[in-house]
C-alpha cells in the first residue's frame, strides 16, 4: 500500500468558499471591469500576494476583498490585503495539535458576515478534530460548533466552505481506518453539511444525522459551479485520485472501490487521475471550468465541465512544475486566482521565498495591483451634491433595492441589498445606470461587468437563490469626479425595484 501522508481548499468559499466567492475582475479606472468566466487567467503574469509563509492551508475572502490564511502547523490566522501586501496575524486558534497531516485546515467566512462577523475553522486538538467560529474583533473566544470528529496524523480532510444553500460543508477523512466511509454511524470519510450553528439542516439525506456523501477516503476539495452542483477533489490510495459530482446521498465507494468500477453500488468519479499527476488539494470553479490544486503533481488541473454533472473534455494542466506542490485555489473577489503552495509541508523542496499566495489575473486585465481602498474617508468632506434629487424609480412591489455609499473626494464603495418582495428566484441579474463618470474599479460576491455608464451585477454560485421577502448583498469600488449620485433606477431580472 502506498502511503498517503499528504493532505489536499475549496471555493469558497466557498467556498467557498470557497467559503462562497466572488468572481469580479479588476481593471483600471479608465476601463471596463470584465468578468472571464471559463478560467481564462494570465498563467505568465502572477503577483505574489504574500511570501515567507509556512504550510498555508485554509483560504477564505472577507466582504471588503481581505483574504484570511490559516498555517497548519503554527495554528496562526493571517490577513493579506487586497491585491496582496504584507500578511498580518489576526488570530491565533488554541488547542491546535500539528502532527503529519494534522493541524489548522481549513477556513470559511460566514455568508452574512456583514451582519454577525463570523469566521469558521476546522482544525485537529490533541482529541479530535473539529469546528469553531470566532470574530476577528474577539479571536480568543472560540465557539465549537462541531466536535468528535476522529483525528490522525493521516487522512483529516479538513477543507470547510459554505455552499450556496448557506449550509455549512465538511470535507472529513477516514483519519486512516477504511471502515469509517462505508459506516453510515460515524462522521469520517463523508462529506458533512450543517447549518452554521453546527446543527442538522431537516432535507439533509438522512433524519438527523450531518452526513451529505459517504464513501470518501479524505476529501480535501469542494467547489460548487453557477447551479449550485457540488464537485469535490478526492485522495485515492495506490491507483487513482479523483474528482466527484456530489448528490445529496451519494455513495462513492471508498474502500470498497478506487476510481471508476462501474459497480452500480456506488457512484463514480467524473475524472481519475494516476497518484503521480494529482494527490488533489483545493478546488474551485470559475463558470465552467474546475480548477484543481495538485500536490504531488505540482500542477493545477483545470476540468471542463458539462453543465449537467460531468465533464465536456479532457482535463488540462497548467504552472506544471513551476511553483511546486500546490495546496490551495480560490477565485478571489477581486476575479483573480489566488493559489497557495505547499512547499514547507516536509515533503516539498521550497524555494527561498516558499511557502507562497500567488495571484493571477484574468487574461486582459490590467496587472497592476489594485489600490487598497482606505478603511475610513479621507476628512476632506464629498462634493455637494446638486439640490435636485434624483429621479425615484416606480414602485413596482416585486423588488426593493438598499444602496449605502461610503465617500471621499475621489472615490467610493457602495454595499448593495436586492430583496425580492416576488416569486423566490434561483439566479439573478440586477441592473443599474450611473448618472456622471462612476468607474467600478473590483467588486465583490457578485459578478459585475460594466460599459459606460451601464452595469449588470450577476449573482455568484453560492448567493444564488433569492427567496420570497429574502436579501442579498453585494459591494463595490469605483471612482468618480463630479457628482455621484444614486442610480436612477435598479431592475431585477428586468424588473424595476423601488428604493428600500
């Protein structure tokens, strides 16, 4: 049996995550913000974001673009800018126990945020492994919201991203004992999914329990793509890892099979690569392409997908050697690629500057980093806006928009609350005209394109879904000269929207 002492983020983002994340490319301030949706990134031009890092694990983006690193064998949460710069220690996660494959993982920021300021981390203590939540503004106090988990020097899992249901995901290893993914009784080798209280969500598959998916060896990716389909990265053993289409249920055969059997018992993988190519980490999607970190492949694999669940061709690979082993990939808010190494891990051979977060920019943007926007106003007060007030926009009763600004002499960011007072919609489109020479220079949780004084803002995968009476929000950057008035007029999905 090969030993597989090596641990494979998701999109957050989120998930999601990477947690959840956005997917709004950068431009300059005279141009277009262009969304590239088919992992189209510049693979020749990456900036590295931060440097000097040891074993970074987790990845997940705060509202204003920030990303949050998590080292695995310090038990540190760092900070980087946005557009990189110098990582700064925000947290600190007690009880970490780093030993092999064990330590802090994972990472996922609360998709309201804004409102309870909630960051999420899964980690191994001497007993278990297990899930907190904290605030930055009080890190000390740490919630656990999952616990029991086994923990072993192998096979953890570890990667924890917020799908766009706003339930909570787990990827959890075996923890090195096989049986555990075939035992419907225990919480290893399965996919988990729970609210972000750590409780049971009631149309999870089976009453009661957390289990999503069973049959995994360690999971260690989990991305979700424009429909809300679930795709995970997985470990294999001596022959195959690979990558799944996870339904809620789901069986995927671990240790009963290894990549594909066509056994009718299980379900298998849409791509299986060989040990020596992948031992995949993170993963993420950017519209239809999935993006997989490789560790012992030193390579990041994109897939193309189908739209229904599987692929629409061969896998490809790109930066094949060049930065090492591979831990993490997320598509930032600012539409970049962020991607983190793993070359101090004990079995990479790290460069001087290793372990690093380097990003890349969609092909055609601008490289120049993006400047940070100030976190208060400069004291100068806003240009006066003119006495006359802007045209309201018909109250149609289907739709209400909030549009918050924080200003200073040259610039803005605006926050932007959509409530559908309509039928619950799955995938939306809002609209809006600036009324002078705004220029959005990055956005976030949305994907945003502009032309002239047009814009669209598009949901990302993970916000989705707008129930009846229910909200989602999303935020911008621009300059301005002159005035700066509301839009005029905001339209869901064609439909104009009242002023809230």
């Amino acid at each position: 049996m090969r030993t597989r002492i090596v641990i494979a983020l998701a999109a957050l983002v989120a998930t999601a995550g990477g947690a959840g994340v956005a997917v709004a490319a950068n431009a300059s301030a005279d141009g277009p913000v262009t969304t590239f949706a088919n992992g189209n990134f510049n693979w020749s031009a990456p900036q590295v974001a931060a440097s000097g890092l040891t074993v970074p694990w987790g990845l997940a983006f705060l509202p204003d673009g920030s990303a949050l690193v998590s080292e695995r064998n310090s038990g540190r949460v760092l900070r980087i800018p946005p557009g990189g710069g110098s990582a700064q220690q925000v947290a600190t996660i007690s009880g970490v126990s780093a030993t092999g494959e064990a330590g802090l993982l994972g990472l996922a920021v609360s998709p309201t945020y804004a409102q309870d300021s909630f960051v999420y981390a899964y980690f191994t203590s001497a007993s278990d492994n297990r899930i907190v939540r904290f605030t930055l503004a009080n890190p000390s106090t740490q919630t656990p919201i999952l616990t029991g988990l086994a923990r072993a020097s192998i096979h953890d899992g570890g990667r924890i991203a917020f799908g766009p249901d706003g339930m909570l995901y787990a990827g959890v290893g075996d923890a090195g004992n096989t049986a555990n993914a075939q035992n419907a009784q225990s919480r290893n080798g399965k996919i988990l999914r729970m609210r972000p209280d750590g409780g049971v969500p009631a149309d999870n598959p089976t009453a009661g329990s957390l289990v999503y998916s069973l049959g995994h060896r360690n999971v260690q990716g989990l991305a979700w793509d424009s429909s809300g389909r679930l795709y995970a990265s997985e470990f294999g053993q001596n022959t195959w890892d690979e990558v799944n289409y996870i339904v809620p249920g789901g069986n995927y055969g671990w240790p009963t099979v290894e990549g594909r059997a066509g056994d009718p018992r299980f379900r298998d993988p849409i791509v299986q690569w060989t040990t020596a190519e992948a031992s995949p980490s993170g993963a993420a999607v950017d519209g239809n392409t999935l993006l997989v970190a490789a560790l012992r492949g030193t390579r990041l694999w994109k897939v193309p997908l189908n739209g229904s669940g599987g692929t629409a061709g061969n896998p490809t690979a790109e930066l094949q050697g060049q930065y090492g082993r591979l831990r993490t990939v997320a598509v930032g808010p600012d539409g970049w690629l962020w991607v983190a190494t793993s070359n101090r891990d004990g079995r990479g051979q790290p460069a001087a500057n290793d372990d690093r977060v380097l990003r890349f920019p969609p092909v055609g943007t601008v490289t120049t980093p993006p400047t940070t926007p100030p976190t208060t106003p400069p004291t100068t007060p806003p240009t006066t806006p003119p006495t006359t007030p802007p045209t309201t926009p018909p109250v149609t009763g289907s739709c209400t928009v909030a549009y918050q600004v924080n200003q200073w002499s040259n610039g803005f960011t605006a926050n932007v609350t959509v409530t559908n007072r309509g039928a619950a919609v799955n995938g939306w489109t809002l609209t809006w005209s600036f009324g002078g020479n705004q220029q959005v220079t990055n956005a976030w949780n949305t994907q945003l394109t502009q032309s002239g004084t047009a814009v669209t803002a598009r949901n990302v995968s993970w916000n989705a879904a707008i129930p009846t009476n229910g909200s989602q929000t999303f935020g911008f950057q621009a300059s301005y000269s002159g005035t700066n008035n509301r839009p005029a007029e905001f339209r869901l999905n064609g439909t104009a929207c009242a002023n809230a």
